[in-house]
C-alpha cells in the first residue's frame, strides 16, 4: 500500500512495557503518523499511558483490525509470533522488536505472511541506526573486514528474563556483523552459563565464515559495568566503535610505513625505544569522529514509515532478521547441549 506524501500512517504500539512506551513517547511527537492507541493487557500499564502520553488505550490488540495501518509490536518475544501474524494476515504493517519470534519456524511464516499479504516486516535491530555504524558504513569496504570482536555487557535489570541473553543482547551483534560480512557461515563454536535462572546469562560464541573471516561475539547480562563496543579488523584499516559514548576510531599504518619503507625491526635500539612517543604520528594515522546524535528508534520509525508510504524494503527486513535468529539458535543449541555444532560447510 502506497500513502500520499501527506497523509498520517494510522499505528499503534502492541505493549506498553519499557521498550512499548519509548515508542509510544516518540510516535506521538512525529507529524507524519497518528498514535491511534496503545494496547496492554495490564490495567496499569495502559493508565500509564493515558495519564502521561493523553492516547487512548485497549486491553486487546484484536480490538484494533479494522483502526490501524501499522503495528509496533513491543511484546516479550513470546507473543511475538501471535501478534505479527495476526497482523500481517490483515495487510497491516508490522514492526516487530528484536528478536523477531522464538523460533525460526515461526520467523519463516511471519516472513511468508508479509510476503503473501503485501505487508512491510521490519525487525528491532535498531543498532543499524545507530551513528556511530552509521558513520562505519560510509567508509569501509565490507569485503575487506577480516576479524570482528564485540563485547555486549551489562548489569542485571530483571527485564527480558523470558529469553537468554543471546537473543536479547547478543543478537544486536550478530545482526551487524551478519550485515556486514556478506559471506554463508560455516562454523559456529559457542560456550555460556546460566547462573540466575533457566536462560544463559552469559555466551561466547566464535563464527567462521567461507571468505575467511572470523568473528567473536561476547555478551553477559550480569556483568558490574555495561558495555556496548565492537572492534573491526579489514585489509588496511581496523577500526573500534562504542555504541554507548557514539564514538569510532580507524586506525591504519602511515604511507612510508605500509610500504615498507620506515619498520621498526630495523632501527637501533635508541630509535627504537622512540617509536611509542612517535605511535601516532610517524607510525599509525589515528582518527576519531564523533558522529552527530540522533535517536536510534526514531531513525527506525522513520525508515519503518517510508517503507510504508513507498512501498519498499526497510532497513532491517524479516529476511535479515531470520539469519541472525537462526545464528543465536544455533548459538543457544550448543550452549544448551554443551557440545560443539559444525555447520555444513558450503560448497
């Protein structure tokens, strides 16, 4: 369905937990969508919204088939599945908050139903809008990364309990490098604990893909201090973002340097011992940018309300989606199975 340039996309938000009233706050503040409601089954969580946002709420989404264009799903992933199928056999349009279901079989049918019913799927990753990847994007050459290493950490906060840490932090990760590495997977080793409940509250996994790159993904829902930082390693430029402080440093050796001209095993010791004062700038060429803020789930309504009113793919689609579900599957499988998982390797 494509939207005149002027008219007002009709959403609601499905959820009015934490995540449900960060969207619900910033969709009543666009002039290109109306907030119609906000659905929550709990008395409470609906009040909330009535009494600081002024917008009208119901105990049921199926309350809402016949009033929207679009849903924000903001469920626990448990619902996921329930709620974007029900909308999306009625041609609304969804967005549905990462992960995108449970399971990968019910992602592949939300998938199938978009696809049937001509509706947009968009996903929560909402990382990919971050500036600081963002600004990565602009300027390195994805065939050229050879080696990622990310660390998610962060401080117990009681939310997100119903899945593991792996499909609630990790897979920001895997969807970026995922993203980036346009290459099939074809190792995966992973090792986690679960210390707190049922659900691993800390992974590593060790990807292997077919072009030769690697990756190594760390994430932990209880660790003393919170951390959100990627370091990429490419041909001539590594680089190492912080998704928390929106900040990216590329680093890369000096002309006189990478051509072999000027190396350090080369010099006196005396020379030598001079190198760490010169690192920076005889050395290495070290620069760091500070991207322009923006709000990342606002730049993801908008990419998710363009592809409505145009009819095209939004950033973040169900297809994108899928892969990094089926990853942090495969993940959490051999965590839980405590053995390693080799997939089949591509011809």
């Amino acid at each position: 369905m494509e939207l005149s340039a002027t008219s007002k996309i009709q959403v609601a938000v499905i959820g009015a937990g934490h995540l449900g009233r960060i969207h619900a706050k910033l969709l009543t503040a666009r002039n290109d969508c109306k907030l119609v409601a906000v659905c929550d089954p709990v008395p409470s969580s609906r009040g909330w919204i009535e009494e600081n946002l002024k917008v009208p709420t119901v105990p049921d989404y199926m309350e809402l088939a016949n009033s929207v264009d679009a849903i924000v799903v903001a469920t626990p992933t448990i619902y996921h599945y329930q709620v974007g199928a029900w909308a999306l056999e009625r041609g609304i349009h969804t967005l549905i908050e990462k992960p995108i279901a449970n399971t990968v079989q019910q992602a592949k049918e939300l998938g199938r139903l978009a696809s049937t019913h001509g509706a947009i799927l968009q996903v929560g990753h909402v990382e990919r809008f971050n500036p600081v990847w963002e600004s990565l994007q602009a300027r390195i050459e994805p065939k050229t990364v050879r080696y990622v290493e990310s660390r998610r950490e962060g401080v117990y906060t009681g939310r997100s309990t119903d899945i593991g840490i792996v499909l609630d932090l990790m897979i920001h990760d895997l969807d970026l490098i995922l993203s980036l590495i346009d290459s099939p997977l074809t190792n995966i080793r992973a090792t986690g604990r679960c210390v707190l409940g049922q659900h691993e509250d800390l992974a590593i996994a060790d990807l292997e893909f077919q072009n030769g790159a690697r990756a190594h993904l760390r994430a932990s829902r209880i660790s003393s201090t919170a951390a959100r930082v990627m370091e990429i390693q490419a041909e001539r430029e590594w680089y190492e973002l912080d998704f928390s402080t929106v900040s990216l440093t590329a680093t890369r050796a000096t002309e006189t340097v990478e051509s072999g001209e000027l190396q350090a095993d080369g010099l006196d010791p005396i020379e030598r011992a001079r190198v760490k004062d010169e690192l920076f700038t005889r050395w290495l060429d070290r620069t760091q940018t500070t991207p322009p803020t923006s709000n990342a789930i606002q730049s993801e309504h908008s990419d998710f309300l363009e592809s409505i009113r145009y009819g095209r793919q939004p950033r973040v689609s169900g297809t994108a989606a899928i892969r990094a579900l089926e990853v942090a599957c495969a993940i959490t499988n051999q965590i839980t199975n405590g053995n390693l998982r080799i997939l089949r390797r591509a011809a």
